[in-house]
C-alpha cells in the first residue's frame, strides 16, 4: 500500500519529532538498545519515526496522539490502538523488520521511505509477534556492541489488507 504525505503531515511528524527528542534531552536519555548514532541521525530517525506513524494512521484512517512526555516519564504505550507498533526505514538495497526479544505483544508494521527525493511511502505488511520466536531468527546484524534482535523477512509479513484499515 502506498501513502504519501503532504506538508501538513510532514510539518506533524516534525514537530512530534521534535518534542519526542527535547523530553529525551530533558531526561538525559538517548534512543534505546545500544543506538550509537550522531545527533543528526538521532533527529532524522526520530523524524522519520513519527511519518511512519503517520503513514499508518493515513492509511487506516486512525487517530495519530503524537506521543510524548514532557515530565521526565518514560512512555510505554503502543503507538496505535490495539497493540500496533510502527517501524519506519528508509529504502535499502535489504529491508527487514527487526523486534526485540521482550518487546511489546502486538502487530508490527514495516513502512519504507521510498526514496530521499519526496514523502511517499510504502507499507509493506505486518508481522504478529506474540512470543519469542526461534533462537535462529536473532541477530546482532554485525554490531557487537548492541543486543541481539529477530529478522523478520519482508516475505514473512503479511500484506495490509481492507480489514487493517
């Protein structure tokens, strides 16, 4: 399914980007789970974060919270309603969608950038983790200084289909 984004949308993933990383500066908290990256990075992959964010709630006609904290409190919901987590690229020569052992229950979606030029994107499907899968499906991805993660193949998600909207 493709989605493009228009400025309005792209000005509410950027300031949702924007407050997201003020409350973490706030809280003296970088991104999670050994990230590493530089400032810029930091700020264009929490940017790129919220459009995905976006993406889904165009796509399924949801309602999009923006969330954040801004009182030094860690936030634990799920993204959408109904346990739904995004995760959002940029295009690749290999994409895949990557989960955590531990992390939430829920559906997980993988929305790619297509491209550096403009605001379309492309989601890709959804993957239902509910308990951890099997031990030949983790990674380290070849950074040893951050933590193992599941592989999730593009081929293994299932598409987006009318009842996901």
């Amino acid at each position: 399914m493709k989605i493009t984004l228009n400025s309005n949308d792209v000005e509410l993933a950027y300031t949702t980007a924007q407050r997201r990383f003020i409350g973490n500066v706030r809280m003296n908290k970088g991104f999670s789970y050994g990230y590493n990256k530089n400032l810029k990075n930091q700020l264009y992959d929490g940017f790129l974060g919220a459009m995905g964010e976006i993406v889904y709630a165009k796509a399924t006609n949801s309602y999009f919270n923006g969330s954040y904290t801004d009182n030094n409190e860690f936030y634990s919901e799920s993204d959408f309603q109904n346990n739904i987590e995004i995760r959002t690229q940029d295009k690749k020569s290999y994409n895949f969608l990557l989960i955590r052992p531990g992390e939430k229950q829920g559906k997980y979606f993988l929305i790619i950038k297509d491209n550096d030029k403009d605001y379309n994107f492309t989601i890709k499907g959804w993957f239902l983790y509910k308990d951890d899968l099997p031990p030949e499906k983790l990674s380290n991805f070849g950074y040893q200084d951050r933590p193992v993660a599941y592989k999730i193949e593009i081929n293994e998600l299932t598409p987006m289909e009318e009842n996901d909207r």
